[in-house]
C-alpha cells in the first residue's frame, strides 16, 4: 500500500470509524468486535440438540414439534450477542447484520452444507410492511442476504411476506407465541418455492413458533424442506446442572 492510499485510510477512519457490531465501540481496523465484547461472546458448544439447534441442557423439544427439519445458530443469546441483536434492531445498525450473517454462513456450511444438504434458496423471515416503513429495513432480510452471498445461493425477497399485524413475540409466553403467530405469513409466489429445499433465516430463535409457522406455510405452498439458522439462540441459562445431566442423558450423551 502506498503512502497516499495509507493516509486516505486513515483519514477514513477518523471520519468514519469502525465500530464493535455488538455494542458499538470504536475498533481498530484489523478488529471485528470490541475487547470486550470478545470476552462475552457465547458460541454454541456441543452437544446440541439436533432439531433446536440449542445447547441440549436447554433443550426440551422432540423430533415432531416442529415442521422445520432443523435449526442451527452461532451464538448464545446472552451477553454481547443479546447486545448486538437489540443494537442491529432498534438502534439502527443495520451493518451489524454482515458480522452475524458471516457466522451464521460458516455454521450452515459446517452443519449443513459439508454433509450433503442443497439448497436452493435463502429466505429471511418478513416483517409486516407498516414495522418495515419504522424500522427502515428488515434485519432478517439483510442476515439472509449476507448468508447467500457466502454459500453462494439465490436470496429471495417478496416471496414469504407477512400480511397480518400480531403482538411482538418477545412479550409474550410460550403458549401465547404459539396462537399469536398463527397464520400471519403467505407465500406471495408459490412457485419460486415449489419443490424447494429452502434455507429460512432469523435473527433470533426462542420458543422456535416464528420459524415454524414461516416452514409451516412453505411446505403449504409446496416447498419440499425447510432447514433454518438463526443468528442466536435463547436458553436457560438457570437450568441446575443436575437437570442438564438427565438431558444429556436421555439423548445418548
């Protein structure tokens, strides 16, 4: 690199500073997230369940509860990443959505990709049209897109649309996810899903109703399998360790 380009950089970054994707902290150019948000990153470790994609003292799901194959995620949402995730959403940090969105690619080629499984498409799950006019964007949308740039798979925008206001998810109990969610989403164009293995991204599985009811109305309209990744995933962090040994024990762990 020569001088001039060098002190062009550096002009940029002090007009236009790197900052942490997780809390917003100014970073160096060679740092993807702050000090301290790298202390407080929780990646998924193993063993996990093979359906929820959650750390399985955290699990309580069984193969049937859902109508998506499986979901993975990169991160516990806790900590930094829960920080990320309410910055990439309410404090308009769109950029986040690269820095989750890579990760969530490298977790769909390791857990996905590298044992066989096409896809043929990436959705991210909709928001209804009045929250995307407030909001100004879709963060679902944006981590979809990143994923399918870096697996290398057609993003489709404008297909899973939600058409029906409901109450925010995060609000209510698990029982209350359930209702509350049921039968928000269409498909606006059946056939770009028909016979279909698609891939549906989100920023953030808890109770899992969102990504279901969205694989529910997917294979509806004919695609043939839905898989998903989110970006983190909700535990139980609580849980007594005695609990998560009778999970553990009762997958063959």
């Amino acid at each position: 690199m020569g001088m001039l380009d060098e002190l062009k950089e550096n002009m940029g970054d002090l007009l236009f500073p790197r900052r942490c994707p997780l809390c917003g902290a100014v970073i160096n150019r060679n740092e993807r997230i702050c000090s301290k948000c790298s202390k407080d990153v929780e990646f998924i470790r193993r063993p996990i369940c093979r359906i929820c994609g959650r750390p399985l003292y955290s699990c309580s799901c069984r193969r049937g509860d859902f109508a998506f194959v499986r979901n993975v995620s990169p991160l516990v949402y806790t900590k930094a990443a829960k920080r990320g995730i309410h910055r990439m959403k309410f404090n308009n940090a769109p950029s986040s959505c690269t820095y989750f969105g890579k990760l969530m690619a490298n977790v769909v080629l390791s857990e996905y990709i590298d044992i066989g499984i096409d896809f043929d498409c990436v959705i991210g799950v909709p928001m209804y049209a009045e929250d995307y006019r407030r909001r100004g964007y879709n963060q679902a949308t944006l981590l979809a897109k990143t994923v399918a740039e870096e697996i290398e798979v057609p993003h489709y925008v404008n297909v899973l649309v939600k058409y029906r206001k409901n109450r925010p998810q995060h609000t209510l109990s698990f029982q209350e996810r359930q209702s509350n969610i049921r039968g928000v989403y269409r498909v606006a164009r059946p056939e770009a899903v028909r016979g279909c293995v698609v891939l549906l991204c989100d920023d953030v599985t808890t109770s899992g109703s969102t990504l279901n009811e969205c694989a529910e109305t997917l294979l509806d309209a004919g695609a043939r399998a839905v898989y998903c990744v989110t970006a983190t995933v909700a535990v139980m962090s609580e849980m007594p360790a005695i609990k998560a040994a009778a999970f553990n024990a009762a997958w063959g762990f």
